[in-house]
C-alpha cells in the first residue's frame, strides 16, 4: 500500500503486453491509463537501440511487465532494466557544476 500512497506506480511493458499494461495502470488508478512509451528499436546490426524518456521515469515507482514466456525480446527487456536500475539522474543542484557529484553523495 505504500506504493500506491505515493501516487500509482510508472507502468512498462515489453513488446506484446502492453494490452495488460494499460488495464494495470487503470486498475492502479493512474489517470492517463497508459504505459511509459518505449521504442524497442534495434541498430541495423540487430543490437538494441532501447529508448525511453527518463523525465518520465525520474521519481517514478515503476512497475515493469517483463515477458519471460517470449524469449525473442529477452535481451531488449534485459538492456531496459539494467538501464532503469543503474541510471542515476543529476538533482538541479548539480546541473550548473562542470563536474557532477550526485553519484558520490547519494543525490539521486
């Protein structure tokens, strides 16, 4: 419940659930009802190119719909949770330094 208390989570779904994406996202009262756009692009040499607006993730409790049944975009799903886990994200404080310091202190 603490989760929710907080405001409803940020929901992403791999390539083929984004159908049960959008009906968690309005059974967890999120008021869009929609999922975090991500394009689960490849480079022509068949590498994932995964993009995702981190604006809308920063802040965010996120809830992500990773599919193990089609192992097709195994690798793409697992490139976007090693992206979500260790993204660390500047605070304003730090954005008019040349060198950052968010990391180091925990601000984050």
């Amino acid at each position: 419940t603490e989760l929710l208390e907080s405001g409803p989570p940020l929901i992403i779904a791999a390539p083929g659930l984004e159908k049960m994406g959008k009906d968690l996202a309005k059974k967890l009262g999120s008021a869009s009802q929609d999922i975090a756009a991500v394009d689960w692009d490849s480079f022509p040499s068949g590498d994932p190119n995964i993009r995702f607006r981190w604006q809308d993730v920063q802040g965010q409790h996120v809830v992500f719909l990773f599919d193990t049944v089609d192992r097709s975009k195994l690798f793409e799903q697992l490139a976007l949770l090693q992206q979500l886990q260790g993204f660390p994200l500047p605070d304003s404080d730090d954005s008019p330094r040349k060198w950052k310091t968010y990391a180091q202190e925990g601000r984050y």
